[in-house]
C-alpha cells in the first residue's frame, strides 16, 4: 500500500511534508514544533528519518527516529497526510526500525490538545510515561512510550 523509506531531511520533499505538519501544529497548538527539531539528530547512528509514498509516489507521510539513550529512541516529526492511511504504516516502520536499531523503547511528546495525535498513539499501544527532558514542568505536553523489543 505504501512504500517507506529513507530519506535526508533536507530533501525537497521532506520539506514539503514538514511544511504541512508545521502549518497543521501551528493551527492546532499555536506553534509550528519546528524549534523541537533538529535534522542533524536524526542523521547519526541509530537514527533516521523515513518518507511515506503511496505506490503512486505521492508523498503520504514522514517520521523520525532519533536516540535518547541506549534503550529508547525518540519519535519525532510524525505526520500522515489526511486521509492518506500512511499514519499506521509509517509507525509501524518507524517501530520496526527501533527494533533494528537495538532501542526496547520508543517516547515521544505531542501536546495535550493534540488530542488526535493523542488518541492515535494510545490506538497503537502508546501509554502516559513521566515527562522528560526538555518537557519536563510543561503542563501543555503529554510523554507517550511504548515497549518495542
């Protein structure tokens, strides 16, 4: 259904694809996320980040993976384009490669009245995890984690 792979963030299409999730935060939450991000950090060992075509090669989504420590990588920048499908898809890789990498865990933030993100994680088995890092006292933020190997 669709075809997931790599690609460097600076690529053309991935700025289209983070473009779009940037306006579609920025309407939902009031901030576009882009300062959370950091290509170099998905770049390094034990990090990617992945593109969604659907068979006829249009661009259906984007997501990345980057390392918080030996165990648990962090999912950053995940977007499907509406009514595309590619959300569950797109995880599923993006799991599939934590695994690959060696990570048991993946986190990751979105915010609290994200609540479709939200729920979309919790479908797929993303349960509360305390606040970390740089979401620590952000009553705005919500931490999810799953167990992946």
């Amino acid at each position: 259904m669709f075809a997931i792979g790599p690609l460097d963030p600076d690529h053309a299409d991935a700025h289209v694809l983070l473009a779009e999730l940037g306006r579609a935060l920025a309407h939902i939450t009031g901030s576009d996320g882009a300062a959370s991000f950091d290509a170099a950090d998905v770049r390094g060992e034990r990090a990617c980040f992945l593109v969604a075509r659907g068979f006829d090669g249009n661009l259906a989504g984007c997501g990345a993976l980057r390392p918080l420590d030996s165990a648990t990588a962090e999912l950053k920048r995940m977007y499907a384009r509406p009514g595309s499908g590619a959300g569950t898809h797109l995880l599923a890789a993006l799991e599939a490669q934590a695994v690959g990498f060696g990570y048991t865990q993946v986190w990751l933030e979105t915010r609290r009245v994200n609540r479709r993100a939200v729920a979309f994680y919790e479908r797929h088995g993303y349960r509360p995890i305390a606040s970390y890092g740089k979401y620590m006292d952000r009553p705005e933020a919500v931490c999810l984690g799953k167990e992946v190997g």
